[in-house]
C-alpha cells in the first residue's frame, strides 16, 4: 500500500509530489530530505524509517523516487512498482530521466501516477495502455537553448526544501479543472522574469506553473478543451489482455526470439566444481491484431517442485555434476530447470497440461521466461595450467625438462644441472563445442605470483598477449576461437630469492598468505616449490560469447501463431551464450 510518491532532484529540491492517503506529516518529510537526500546517505540504505514511517527510494541519474508507506507493505511489490515506474518515465522521456524533463512534463507525470495508481494500490502499469490512454504530450528542449540552460542552473542552485508543503485534506481533493481554470484566467499576471526575482521557491502546483510559462499553460488549456471528448479506452484497460490494444497493425509481420544463457562456471584441476546457468527468452514482436502464440522448446521443461524427496534428489543432483563436453552426446533432449518465471501474458494452465507456452504477446520487446538450470550443462572449455621448471646446464644452456623426468632418486641429473628460480608457466585451452560454431572476444587473464620478477611471454600460438606489471595479471586476447581447437601460452618468470622476499616482507605492511608459504618453501627445495605452485595457482578467469550455442542444450522446436487473418510471419530465432564468472583453479 502506497501512501505518496515523491520525486527529488539530487539536491533535495521536490520535483513531484503525490498523496493518496493524505497522512504524510510535514516534520517526517523534512528530516527525511535534510538528513538523507542533502547528506547523500539515501545510497547506504535504501528503506529509511522515521516515526513509524517508511521511505523507500531508488536513485536513478539525478534523480531520487521516494515511496511513502505507514502500514505493513510489501517491501519487494513497492520496489517492483518503483521499477515499473522508472520505465515508463524512460519510455515517455526516451531514456532521459533529468531533472528538466520532469519539471518540464510535470503534468504529464501527475496524469501518469492517477492513471497508475488508485488510493494507494497500483492499477494500470503497461506502458502499451498508458500510451493511448494519457492526453498529455512529452515536451522537449534543446540542450542548447537558453530555456534550457536558465532551467538547469536554476535546479542546481535552488536550496529551499519542502518549505511550505501544504497537506490540508482541502487542498488534496479539490478537482483538478478547478485549479487549471484558475491558473488559465490568471495566467496574464505571470511575468517572464518570475524565476530570477523570487527569493524561494515552494513546489507545488502552482508555483510550478509559473516555473513552466505560458507555453505549459496552452497546453494545460488544450488538455481541458480535449478532456470534453469521449474517450474509449475502458474497454481494454478493464479486459483479459491488458497489456495488448487490439488496434495494431503492420505491413510486414514479425517475431524475434532471442535465447541468452550466463554461464557461471568453477573448474579444478580434477574434475568440475561448480556450475549454473542464468537464462532467458527475449521476444521483439511486430504482429498485427490479437495473436495467440505457441511456443515449444525441445522435448519437456521439468520444474524441480520443492517437496522433501525433490529437494533431496537436487541436492545429489548439485553434489555428482560432472563434466560433460559438446561433442558427448545426451542420454536424454530432456531439461532439468530448477526455476522459472514466465511473463504474465503466459496462460500457465495450459502450460501445466500441455507443456507448450501458449500467450498474447505485447507489443514491442519483451522477456517471456527466466530460467536456472544446474545440470546436464555443457562445459564449451577445457583449460589446463602447469608450472614447469628452467633447469641450467653446467654450460650455461637453458633446457626444460618434465616433472616426470626428474627423479629425486636419479643423481646424475642433479650433478649435471643446476636448479635455477626460473619457471615457466604454461596454460592450454580447448574449446569443447563442435560444427560451424565460433567463440569471440576470448580473453584469458592469467594472474602471477606477485613477487616473481622477469615476467615475458615466451610464445602465444595465436591472437594478442600483455603483461600488466601494475596487476600482474597476462591478459591473452582471442578474437575468434573456433570450435574443436587448442592453443597455448607460455609466460616465463623468475622468483625472488629469499634475502628479496625477506625485505619485500619488511617493507609492506600486509603480507598475504600465499607470501608467507613461498617464503617457506624456498627454504626448502626448489622442487617443493614448483609442486606448490601447480597445487595453490591463482585462479584464472575466462570470458567470451558464443552464438548460436546453448550450454543448457535448450533449443526452439516450433513457433506457431495464430490469427483471424492468417498472414504471413516472419521468424527470427538467436541464440548466445555468454561467460558470467569462469574460472579454473
């Protein structure tokens, strides 16, 4: 339950304010705006509480939208409308939230918080009836005229606050063609200068009209004039399709479905430690009418119910993933989803029986279901990492050898070679997914021990790679990888001895763990050190895009839709798979 809607410029001047329950006090509000919006502390908390009273905000640009409640709410249901909010003022301000549009188009914004809410309870938030319901217009200004400039500098230097809010029961109920017929008649009084001659400036509805000019007031006078026509919209803001008109129409019919997946992967040596996947299905469409779509994805969705015998079998499910490439084959096309969230358009009983997502899109783009899904997902890369270590020959001739080589039992290589602080690092990675499919923008970053010194790249077998001595992190860069491929990098670097590490250790005042246990380890052997290496690497991490590829395995079987005027459709479908956090240990 809402009680007021409020919007603030960033300095805590009041743009917008809306009462539905009229209980907001005077003192609440004030130390509200001179506590937190003055002093920015709005950013650590977004849910304040003053006197039993909670204000709950979310900034967006410069601008901060401040929900008023008293009862119990619903916290998430007051953010969800928050956000539905902020996106119908970015539809109508074309992406533009600022302080000037709001000022400018205050009108408009009144008209859209009574369409959108009623005593305190959303309604009507579907931008597609919102759009053909609302009289008023958006009203622009070049950025580079002087209305504009005068406007802007006048938001930033105002400092007067909530000075004279007025709360009276009177004041809220009065009609709102009352107040513009007053404000209409003596519209010839407000002088062009208004703004730069007064001393405050109190934000209510009328002083904002001399704010706005004689423009804002022709247009006020044309919405009276347009309010005396009949308006027919009742008929489908009150129907079973709310967020669809009927009056649609295009020459050329289209749909676009678009299938994107985070993949959020955790890799070991060994074997595959965690995985999930974050999805979606977008659709852009442009049909005419009232259609009714039909959507199958491949073989059934089962949902993971949460009873006690399938939360135990999810559990297994997580403990015993294993890793699955590309190019294995499935048992089964079956998906195991562990949550989804379909689009309110979706008829969910059909669903249930059927399988088959049946619903009326909107207009426009849209997200028609979010999924996550925990198993069976297809690793698309292989990474392996190893610290090798530079033996020097009596000769002063550099040879690597394998750890397998060297045995501690076999003197005669310790009699020929000398063991040296040089190592090189070698990383491999194989790409798993099979066909005509591609990876792009592939970037490695390999952290280093941030004590090593000499770090170079001694080869790359493909794309560009760069040392950061600031981060110690090598970042290889691969523009396109293509599937079924291996490449490798190889960096080579040299450890600090120990009198350099000792004085490293001295001179900084936090020393990680990892310093520390080096540090012992060189006490050592040298040999004990390679295996620590090649048992605590830092992880690395990957990120890439892969079109036309799903981890998950879910793919479109058909798309059918259904219409009175059976016309013709074009169909579009994508599919991208995208790295979330990547990394192998």
């Amino acid at each position: 339950m809402i009680d007021a809607l409020y919007i603030f410029y960033i300095n805590g001047q009041l743009l917008i304010q809306r009462s539905y329950r009229n209980v907001t006090r005077k003192n609440d509000l004030c130390q509200y705006v001179n506590k937190y919006i003055k002093t920015k502390r709005f950013f650590e908390n977004p849910i304040i509480e003053i006197n039993n009273v909670f204000f709950i905000n979310v900034i967006i640009n410069e601008i901060v939208i401040t929900v008023l409640t008293r009862n119990n709410s619903n916290i998430c249901l007051i953010f969800n409308f928050i956000y539905k909010f902020i996106e119908i003022l970015n539809y109508f301000f074309n992406n533009d939230i600022s302080g000037i549009n709001i000022v400018n188009n205050f009108v408009l914004i009144y008209e859209i918080c009574d369409e959108i809410i009623d005593y305190g309870y959303p309604q009507t938030l579907e931008i597609n009836i919102l759009k053909n319901s609302l009289v008023n217009k958006v009203k622009y200004y070049s950025k580079t005229s002087k209305y504009f400039q005068s406007l802007s500098n006048e938001l930033l230097n105002m400092n007067s606050v909530i000075e004279d809010i007025v709360h009276d029961t009177n004041t809220q109920n009065q009609k709102d063609n009352s107040n513009l017929n007053y404000y209409t008649n003596n519209r010839d009084t407000y002088k062009k200068n208004t703004l730069k001659n007064s001393n405050s400036y109190e934000l209510n509805e009328k002083n904002k009209l001399k704010y706005i000019g004689k423009e804002t007031l022709n247009r006020i006078k044309n919405k009276i004039i347009n309010n005396n026509k009949p308006i027919n919209n009742f008929s489908y803001i009150t129907g079973n399709c709310t967020w669809r008109n009927n009056n649609i129409t295009y020459k050329k019919n289209e749909i676009y479905i678009d299938i994107l997946e985070i993949l959020n992967v955790t890799i070991n040596s060994n074997n595959l430690i965690y995985a999930h996947i974050n999805g979606k299905v977008t659709l852009k469409c442009f049909l005419s009418g009232m259609p009714i779509c039909e959507l199958s994805t491949n073989n059934k969705i089962n949902l993971l119910k949460n009873n006690s015998k399938n939360v135990l079998k999810n559990k297994l499910i997580k403990n015993n993933i294993k890793r699955k490439n590309a190019n294995d084959e499935k048992e089964s096309d079956e998906i195991i989803i562990d949550n989804c969230i379909f689009h309110h358009c979706v008829t969910l009983s059909k669903y249930e029986n059927t399988k088959i997502i049946t619903f009326t899109p909107p207009d426009g783009t849209f997200e028609l279901m979010k999924y996550t899904i925990t198993k069976n997902i297809q690793i698309p890369f292989d990474i392996i990492a190893i610290y090798n270590p530079i033996i020097q020959y009596v000769k002063n001739l550099d040879r690597k050898f394998s750890l397998k080589n060297l045995k501690n039992n076999n003197k005669d290589i310790y009699d020929e070679y000398k063991n040296t602080n040089k190592y090189e690092y070698s990383v491999t990675i194989k790409s798993n997914y099979k066909g005509s499919m591609y990876a792009s923008d592939v970037i490695i970053k390999i952290p280093i021990y941030k004590f090593s010194e000499n770090v170079e790249i001694h080869y790359k077998s493909i794309g560009k790679a760069e040392f950061n001595n600031i981060e110690n992190v090598v970042t290889w860069k691969i523009k396109k990888f293509s599937s079924s491929n291996e490449h490798n990098i190889k960096i080579r670097l040299t450890l600090e001895n120990q009198n350099q590490i000792y004085s490293n250790i001295n001179n900084t005042q936090k020393v990680d763990n990892l310093s520390k246990v080096v540090l012992q380890i060189h006490k050592i052997k040298n040999m004990n050190t390679v295996k620590f290496l090649n048992t605590y690497k830092m992880p690395i991490t990957l990120s890439f895009k892969i079109p036309m590829f799903t981890s998950s395995g879910m793919y479109i079987r058909y798309l059918k839709v259904f219409e009175k005027s059976n016309y013709k459709i074009i169909k579009w479908i994508k599919y991208l798979t995208e790295s979330g956090i990547y990394q192998y240990k």
